[in-house]
C-alpha cells in the first residue's frame, strides 16, 4: 500500500511513495537548519527535560541526550499491551510523523515503516503510567529501536536487539530531536480512543438488538418505543427508528400494559451511550488536527505544546465507560426478566423441564458477575493529579488508564451481551415461530454459533464463541486510519 499524509490501512503492507519521501527530506531540512541558526535554547533538544530543562546541553551531550530520552524513561513492566494495540499506537506514531510539525527524518520514518511490515511488537506497559505525558509507555516501545529492551514473538518476551538482528536490521541512530519526537503526544490514548470508540459502537448495536429480541419475546406495548416522544434528540430518535425497524410490529403479550422498566427506558440509555461515543469520536478526529509534538515546528519556528495532556480525550473516555456499565446494568436485569416466567409466559428458567434442569439460570449468574467487574470500571480514571518532577509536572491526565478502563469495560459488556442474546434466542426457540421479520436473521445468527439448549449443557466455550462472533462481524475492517 503507498502510504501518503491521509491514508494508510492497519493491516496492509506500507510503502512511503516516492513524492512523500522527498517532502519529509525537505522539511528536516528546514528544521536542521533552523535548528543550527537558532541561538535560543530548544526544549528537550539543546536542554534537558521537565525539571531540568534549565540544563543547556552541548553538541555531545545533544546526541546522547535522544538516545537517553528513551532508555532512562523505560520504567514500566508487565503485564503489556495487547499486539494489536501495539501495532495501532506504531500507526499512530507514524500518522503524526507524516504531519508537517514532527520534522523527523524520512530515515526515521521508513524504519517504523518497516517495523510495522515486518511484525516488530515492543513490550509496552499497560498499568503504572504516572507520568505526566506518555513517556513511560513511548520510551518502552521506541527503545527497541535502538536495539534495547524487549519485543514480544507470539507472546514471548525476546531482547530487542535479537528481535532486529533476526530481522537483518540494524538499531537506528537517533538524529537531533527525534528521542524527544518519539516520546511527546498522546498516541496511546489516541489508540484507545478509537478503539474504544470502535468497541463502544458495535456494543450500542448489539444492545440495540438484544434490547428488540426482548421487546419480542415478552410482547411488550410499542407505544413507548415511538420516535415522536424522542422530541429534538436525535440519538434517540435515531434509536427509536431501529427499534421499531427491528421489533416495531408484533404481538402485545395479553393482559401486559407495560412491560418492565430495562425493557422501556433502553432506547435512552442507548441514545446516551450514542451521544457521549460520538463525543469522544470527534474528539479524537480533533485531536489528529492538533500538533502532538513538543517542540512543534510550525511556520519555521519550534513552539512548545501540550499534546501530552490528553485530558479531553480521558475525561470522554471516562464518560463512555460510565455509559457502559448504565447499558450493562440494563442488560443484565432484562436477561433476568427473560428467565422468570411471569414476564415471558415462557417455562422458568427457560428449560422445557424446570427443576430437573437448570436452563438458563447459571448464565444469568455469569452475566451478574461480568457486571460487578464492570461496575468497579465506573470511577473516572482522569482525575487525581500528583505531583512529579520535583513540582515541575503537576498534573496528569491518565488518559492510558482511562482508556484500560474502557477497553476492560467494553470486554466485559461483550460478556453481558453475548449472555443476553443467548437467552433471547433461546426464549424464542421456546416460544415457537420465527419472531418478529426484523429480527428472524438474528435468530438464526445467535443460533448460528449457539444452538438452543434442550438438555443442560457446558455453555462457558459457547459463550466465548458468540462473543467472538459479535466481535468479528464488525471488526473485519477495523482499524483503517484514514
């Protein structure tokens, strides 16, 4: 794939084109030069950094300043990112690179290039980031390139230098500025970000149809669900709209005026859950607008930021995770309403032979349980600054906590919802009939992977497979940075 300033995919081959090379070329050019004419000290460039940034460094001092940058900050450990988060903050980092502000050279750029062509998977620590920025996780992907600290092979911890060497690559030799460009910004929350973003969207789907499954199979009134009441919000509106596509026509339960309250005020939920991941969606496409670097080199000149403070992305980030575990809690009690046989008209526990078997009742416990680790997820990660760097770096944003949380929690809403369409087949499949049309190829679908329980049975590697399921049906094409 040639990659150029706006597009390149996750999971295809890159290739700096030829016209791209040469307009990095030009502007490390302009930035060496203005560098070398600059009488002024450049922070983290010509000084030292956070507290010791009033440090003039001479020229020998400069060149073992970058290389210091990485490796005196990698004080992070296990347990490490996931591989795939591992390649998509690579993609980030080289995104920003490809921007007129970094002034990185095309070598620098064409060895993360190859990095990410060739599988190279730094061990990046995902918990104990107290820094003000993202240094510590930076320092331990951006190290390895220099032929220090470890990579992971199919999970295993391997020394970076092997890891090159096997690859027929020499360590890279950082050039002026570029340790300091490699740690600034916040390419880790921005990872998270748009994966969680991504997650948070599939979930809001998936909940919107387990929400419909329910509204069949108990035969609840559809007045409620009338995009008339939405008034001028759009997300629920939005929302109505695909409720009553997927389960607007169909049999009221007789004697049922209204059905239970997780039942009637989802679509709200959803259109919160909606609203707030659409925060965070634009937040992130902002932040891709915004220099990251620190110093930026912008119109000639090198401008201190703060694209390390990624707080408008953690304090969404935050939020959508509070939607979340609202959207579990949901989900959790309408699964609860489906077993107990005064709401459904179905046989408790939905089994064919109540007491011998136990049905589905232990899958209501597993989706309980996946709900009080996803509530503990609730307290916001962002806030509770500390002060580091002899008082020099006095607030953090934890933005990289914020987004563990997320992730954590959308795993275990995946959970939830897996559980939640199990139960919503298999009521179905007790009721008899095909359900509501919208909803007839959903059935299929869940049963597709779980088929109906007529006998009790082991249902945990069921389960692991439907949530496997749910997330392959949106993730083929996931991570296209465009």
């Amino acid at each position: 794939m040639i990659v150029s300033d706006s597009e390149f995919a996750d999971s295809e081959r890159l290739v700096l084109d030829k016209p791209l090379v040469e307009t990095l070329k030009r502007r490390r050019e302009v930035l060496l030069t203005a560098l070398a004419e600059r009488e002024n000290p450049v922070y983290g460039v010509t000084t030292g950094m956070g507290r010791l940034a009033g440090v003039v460094l001479d020229a020998g001092q400069q060149a073992e300043h970058q290389r210091n940058l990485l490796v005196g900050r990698a004080v992070g450990g296990p347990p490490w990112l996931p591989s795939e988060d591992v390649r998509a903050l690579l993609v980030v980092r080289l995104r920003d690179f490809l921007r007129p502000w970094s002034g990185v050279s095309p070598e620098l750029v064409q060895f993360l290039v190859d990095r990410l062509n060739d599988g190279f998977t730094p061990a990046v620590p995902r918990s104990g980031l107290g820094s003000s920025g993202e240094i510590i996780p930076l320092a331990h992907a951006f190290q390895t390139f220099l032929g220090i600290g470890t990579v992971l092979e199919d999970g295993v911890e391997v020394p970076a230098a092997s890891a090159l060497a096997a690859r027929g690559a020499e360590p890279y030799v950082l050039g002026p500025k570029e340790g300091a460009s490699l740690l600034q910004g916040s390419p880790l929350a921005m990872t998270h970000a748009q994966r969680g973003w991504t997650e948070t969207q599939q979930l809001i789907d998936l909940q919107t149809l387990t929400e419909a499954m329910a509204i069949d199979v108990l035969g609840a009134p559809r007045e409620v669900f009338s995009p008339v009441m939405a008034g001028g919000d759009d997300h629920l509106r939005t929302l109505l709209h695909e409720l009553n596509s997927l389960a607007g026509i169909g049999p009221v339960r007789p004697g049922v005026v209204q059905a239970p309250l997780s039942v009637r005020v989802a679509p709200r939920a959803l259109a919160h859950a909606s609203r707030v991941n659409t925060d965070l969606h634009e937040t992130w496409r902002r932040w891709e607008t915004m220099p990251g670097d620190s110093p930026s080199f912008v119109d000639g000149a090198f401008l201190p930021g703060t694209g390390y403070h990624a707080v408008d992305l953690s304090l969404r980030m935050d939020a959508v995770t509070a939607a979340l575990v609202h959207l579990g809690e949901i989900s959790v009690q309408r699964t609860h309403r489906l077993l107990d046989e005064r709401f459904s008209g179905l046989p408790a526990q939905l089994t064919a032979d109540p007491g011998p078997r136990a049905g589905l009742a232990p899958l209501h416990k597993r989706a309980v349980g996946e709900l009080q680790a996803l509530r503990r997820l609730a307290t916001p990660a962002t806030l509770g600054s500390i002060d580091t760097s002899a008082g020099q770096e006095d607030v953090q944003a934890f933005a990289a906590a914020a987004g563990e949380q997320l992730r954590e929690a959308a795993s275990h809403l995946f959970a939830i919802t897996a559980c939640e369409l199990i139960t919503g087949s298999q009521a179905r499949y007790l009721a008899g009939g095909d359900g509501v049309p919208g909803l007839r190829a959903a059935y299929e679908w869940v049963r597709s992977v779980v088929p109906p329980v007529d006998e009790d049975r082991s249902l945990g590697p069921e389960v692991s497979r439907l949530i496997a399921a749910c997330r392959a049906a949106y993730f083929d094409d996931l991570f296209t940075l465009t």
